[in-house]
C-alpha cells in the first residue's frame, strides 16, 4: 500500500526535498506552507509529475487555535484518496533567530518556542487519531544542540526541547507500533536567516571548515535521509537523535 505522508513547511527549503523525496520514494504527501502559495503549488506539481499525489493546506503551525480545522481537511483528502489514515508525520516548519542571551526578546523567544515545540506538541496531538499504527513521526532538530555557536541560545533551546520530546513520543507511542527520531541537520544553504548560510560567503566558509566533507549542506543531503529513515527498513529505529550535517564540529 502507498504510504501518505504529512510534512509541515514543505514549499520550501528543507521541507520542500523531503517532501520531493518522500515521493521519490513512491509515497504520496500532504503537505503545510505558510506564506508562499506559488511556491507550494510548484512542490504539488513536482510531486504529480513523479506520478504521486500531493496536496498543500496553508497553517501556521504557531496558531495552535487552527489545528482542529486543518485535521478537518487532512481528514477529507485522506478520504478523498481511499483512506482513513496517514503513515508519516515530519515536523520540519520552523524559523531562526540569531541574537545573543542579552539581546533576546520576549517576542523573539515566544515564537520560537511556540513554532518549535508547542507547535510540535500540539499538531502531533491534533493528528494521533489519524495516524496509522505502525506509523513514523521525524521531528527536525539542529547540530546547535550539540555544539554551541554565538547567537542561537533561544533557538537551539527550542530544538533541544524538541529532542527530548521525540523521546516522549517514541515512548509513549509504542505500544501502537509509531516511531519517533530526529533528524539534526548542520548548517545547510537554505533561505534560513535570509539565507545567511547560502548567501554570506564568510558564514558558508567557516561552516565548511568546520565540516569534515569540506563544505555546508544542501536540500538535497537532507530529504533523502528523511525518506529514507521513513522506509521499511527503518522500522527498528526509534528515539534517535541522527545528526545530518557531514561531520560538523567533530
């Protein structure tokens, strides 16, 4: 049976290629964006053209209060494809912030928490009842939890929160069979911070001396480990942290 899999920020960037991988792999996708309704109808039809099938919802992940509509319409697409439930679940939509301990701001602090984790949180407590036992949940975390870089105290604060989650979640959800790890990637040429990593040639080249493959991440080094953790073979694995990132910071 084709595997559905649901990827939230998935016009773009990270969540864009797992998505494209996903159905590479021969699963359909529905998938959430945000801003970027042209964007995520160009990820649509790059999925139908590998002969699968793809839907985008619009969700701000950070609007916990938008969780029971958006199960509504995950709800009837699955019906809509001959199905009750859905295989996978990605918690990958998320932002950054660089700002130092000192120059935070509540605001700032508020969002990220409140797109990282209790989005998290809640989104994967709104769609538990669809999903299929047996099922994988992928949470995205960051290589920032494990080594500390100026300027990504609140941020990596929030992935850190987000790992010990997926914890919970592969405990708590074995019993039905659904897995749950994290995928950290290292520093990745996305529009991340406006795209500082891909864009600022001092940011990308440090990055890369750090690396022990000789230069920063791409889309396309992270989808495929997503769809692949997502597969049969992977049935094994679970409450794992699995670093993405070439061999950043050893």
């Amino acid at each position: 049976m084709t595997t559905i899999s649901i990827v939230t920020g998935a016009n773009r960037g990270l969540g864009r290629n797992t998505a494209i991988s996903i159905a590479r792999h021969g699963g359909d996708v529905i998938f959430t964006y945000r801003n970027g309704a042209d964007q995520a109808r160009e990820v649509v039809a790059e999925i139908e053209a590998l002969g699968r099938k793809a839907v985008a919802i619009q969700l701000d992940v950070s609007n916990i209060s938008a969780f029971a509509g958006y199960a509504y319409k995950v709800r009837a697409t699955l019906q809509s494809w001959g199905r009750d439930t859905f295989d996978h679940l990605v918690n990958n939509a998320g932002h950054g912030e660089m700002a130092g301990i000192a120059e935070t701001t509540e605001a700032q602090f508020d969002q990220l928490f409140n797109v990282h984790v209790k989005g998290v949180f809640f989104l994967t407590q709104t769609l538990l009842p669809l999903m299929a036992d047996g099922g994988r949940i992928v949470n995205f975390s960051s290589g920032l939890t494990r080594v500390s870089y100026p300027g990504f105290s609140a941020y990596s604060a929030a992935k850190g929160a987000v790992e010990i989650l997926t914890l919970y979640m592969a405990k708590e959800f074995g019993s039905r069979g659904i897995t749950a790890n994290t995928i950290a990637p290292g520093a990745i040429e996305t529009d991340f911070l406006g795209g500082a990593v891909r864009d600022t040639p001092a940011y990308n080249e440090a990055f890369a001396a750090m690396t022990a493959l000789g230069r920063v991440g791409l889309p396309e080094d992270i989808g495929p480990a997503v769809a692949s953790l997502l597969g049969p073979d992977n049935r094994w694995v679970t409450a794992q942290r699995i670093e993405v990132s070439g061999g950043q910071n050893i």
